[in-house]
C-alpha cells in the first residue's frame, strides 16, 4: 500500500447472482461510501435510500463497527416512536495531510478521516539553493509536531499523505515525469524520498487534477460526473473529471491545455518551459506586458492584483491586456467544450481572489464562449473553494486512494 496509487473506485449495483460472501463485501463497501458521500444517517434510511435490506445493512454496519471505521450515536427517539442511533464515518480513526506545493506560500492541512480540515499551516519560505526535498519533509514534520502541540495529542494516528505538485504525474508509479516549476524535484528523487521517510501511503497528483477534485466533491461541481477545472493563474492547467473519475490519460498530462495553441503565429513557438496560451492569457504574463505599459495615474502594474484593481477603476489599458488574455483563453474553452462535452467549466486558482474576477473574467468569458460554441454551452463557474480548491482536493484524493482498496463499491 505504501506510496501506491489508486485504481478509480467502481460504481455496482447490487447483483441478485453474486454469491453472499461477495454480496457482504458490496454492502459494507456501497454503505460505508455512502455515509462518507451523505454524512450521519439511520439504518432504515440506509436501506431505504440504497436499497438493501434491513438485515443486510444491519449485518454490514455491524462489520464496519467492528472494524472501527463507523461509530454511532446514542439512542434517540424517532417521531414514530421507536429509538435509533446514527451511524456515521469514525472521524477519530487517523488523520491525513494534505500539501498545495503550487501556492506561495506552500500550505498544508491535516484532516479527520472523515475528510474534515482540523488545522491548516503555511510553509516557510524557501530558501535558495535549499534541497526542495529534504525542506518538504522537514515541513510536514513540522506540521505534524505542531498540530500534535495544539491538540495535545502525542503520537497521532498519521494514516496518508495527499501532495499536489504542478507537475506531469505517473498515473502508475507517482513518479514526476515533467516538472517546468520544480525541476529539483524530479532531479532529487523526489516521490521515492518521501515514500521511503514516511511509515505511511503517500498519495501524489498534478495540482489541477487536485482542484477538480476538490471542487467536484466539495464545491460547485459537487453531484456533476463531468466537469473541467481550469487553474488560471501563473500557470494554467485543467484537470478532468470524465464519467464520475478523474481522467489522466495514457501518460498522467491529460489537461496540460497550458500548451494549447491558441493563434496561427503560435506554430512557431518554443513551448518548452512555458505553453503558449500561458504566454499569452496567464495572470504573470498579464502584468509583466501591464509593467511595461502606463497605468492608471501614470504608475504600472507590479502584480496581478494592482492591474485588475486599475481596470476595475476604468483604466483602459489594463482593461486592453485583460481582453488580449481572455481571447486566447476563450479558444481555449471553445476547443474543451467542443472535445468534452463537459456539464461545467469551473475557473479556479490565483485568478478567484483577483479584484473583480467575476467582473472581469467570468463575465466576458461567458459571453465570449457563446459566441464561437456552436451548440447550449456549458456554465462556466468561478471556483466555490477559491484557492483552497487543491489543498481540499489533495487531502479528498488520499482518502479515496487509503479505502479504494477496502471498499471499491458505490452507488
């Protein structure tokens, strides 16, 4: 199990011919997910809502007590006049780390087993020429003594580790196959340090496929099974949730829509640090063309935020580098919308936290979108979590890889 990946978790009805040892092992798997999906509920609803019969989920829950991973409440009396007790996810069972290695500064959570975020942490900064590696285990370490500090708690149950790294992933091994930010890690040996210091699973993603995640079971994708999370910021990335499970593709760059080309004079560009559509529509390729143009009163724009603070103000030039931006963008989304299908596109990272980024990027990119989409588009969201959309995603990605294996069966 240690440092392993997950194989996505498979969606069964119940089957009339499986034998009653395997039809156990579905009830305990599609009740225990659905009280993680559902929170606290009622034997009888359990079985109403599912499905299964009342003996079946009595004899399921009865094995999920058993094994710690339930508990349940106190007796209480019904309006029917009969007492139950709840049974919901042992939030006590352990608990799981969650690192977003793209913000700045580097932040990280440590959740309940139920998924809930009991304390979260900013790294320190990075010191230069520091070995990335040995300062990310440091840090964690750190985080681990000091949550142990506040909860005066010694020797806390660590069950996994969630890490989201803007780098193309192994979908089989976890390796980092390409890294343009964190070169140093592949260079270090990154994954297989962490895998070999920790006494438990460590669970690594692409920080977009993170976010969608994140937003697909937490935020304003939650009940959709296809959607498309668009981190815009620095960088831009997609991460893809196709039927109900995260898609990857063959190589783990599934989404890596940061190199689309989005203009005929973009044939001839040298993608390989930086894509092309980051070229052109990213947040730091926005200012660093607004740095060098006037800005509102004569000054320029340092950052992100102070060129969306001047166009929010009417100042025409940096509204001029907004609307450069958001048409690569736009043909971007078009070419999504028109390979996907998706139900949504949710716009997440750096840009939710900008000065007027409904105003100035939502807005005019729904209004472009249906312009050049031939068909109903999809509605496009700003992200529900904002910029904690990873960090969520990272500590819900290492739950579902630690009980995949337990309890592969949902409804």
């Amino acid at each position: 199990m240690k440092g392993s990946r997950s194989s996505p978790q498979r969606s069964l009805r119940v089957s009339n011919t499986a034998n009653s040892l395997l039809q156990n092992r579905i009830n305990i798997s599609i009740i225990f997910n659905y009280l993680r999906d559902h929170g606290a509920s009622y034997r009888a609803r359990i079985a109403r809502d599912l499905g299964i019969s009342a003996p079946a989920v009595a004899r399921a829950i009865e094995k999920l007590l058993n094994d710690d991973y339930v508990i349940e409440s106190e007796r209480i009396q019904m309006e029917n006049g009969r007492k139950a007790a709840q049974v919901s996810v042992n939030a006590e069972r352990g608990y799981i780390i969650g690192v977003d290695l793209l913000s700045d500064p580097i932040k990280l959570a440590i959740s309940d087993f139920s998924g809930i975020f009991r304390d979260t942490f900013l790294a320190p900064p990075i010191e230069p020429d520091i070995d990335l590696t040995e300062y990310l285990i440091a840090t964690i370490d750190d985080t681990i003594r000091n949550f142990e500090k506040k909860t005066l708690k010694r020797n806390l149950r660590m069950l996994a580790l969630g890490l989201g790294v803007p780098a193309v992933v192994d979908p089989q091994t976890g390796a980092i196959l390409y890294a343009n930010y964190y070169e140093k890690f592949i260079q270090s040996n990154f994954y297989d340090r962490l895998v070999e210091h920790y006494p438990f699973p460590v669970f690594i993603e692409n920080t977009a496929n993170l976010s969608a995640i994140g937003e697909w079971k937490h935020g304003v994708g939650r009940g959709a099974r296809n959607l498309v999370f668009i981190e815009y910021g620095n960088g831009i990335g997609a991460g893809i949730i196709f039927e109900g499970d995260l898609y990857r593709g063959a190589q783990g760059a599934a989404g890596e829509i940061g190199y689309f080309v989005t203009a005929p004079d973009g044939l001839g560009y040298d993608g390989s640090t930086i894509g092309y559509l980051e070229s052109k529509a990213s947040l730091e390729s926005m200012y660093r063309r607004g740095g060098m143009e006037s800005g509102l009163d004569g000054g320029s724009y340092p950052n992100a935020a102070s060129l969306f603070e001047a166009a929010r103000s009417g100042d025409e030039n940096a509204l001029g580098i907004i609307k450069i931006a958001l048409k690569h963008l736009t043909v971007a989304i078009v070419n999504i919308l028109l390979l996907l299908n998706p139900e949504m596109v949710i716009i997440g990272g750096a840009s939710c936290g900008l000065p007027g980024a409904d105003l100035l990027i939502l807005n005019p990119l729904i209004d472009e979108v249906r312009k050049y989409y031939p068909f109903a588009p999809a509605p496009i969201y700003l992200a529900s979590i904002g910029a904690n959309a990873c960090l969520v995603g990272s500590v819900q990605f290492a739950l579902d890889s630690l009980v995949v294996h337990a309890y592969p069966y949902r409804l």
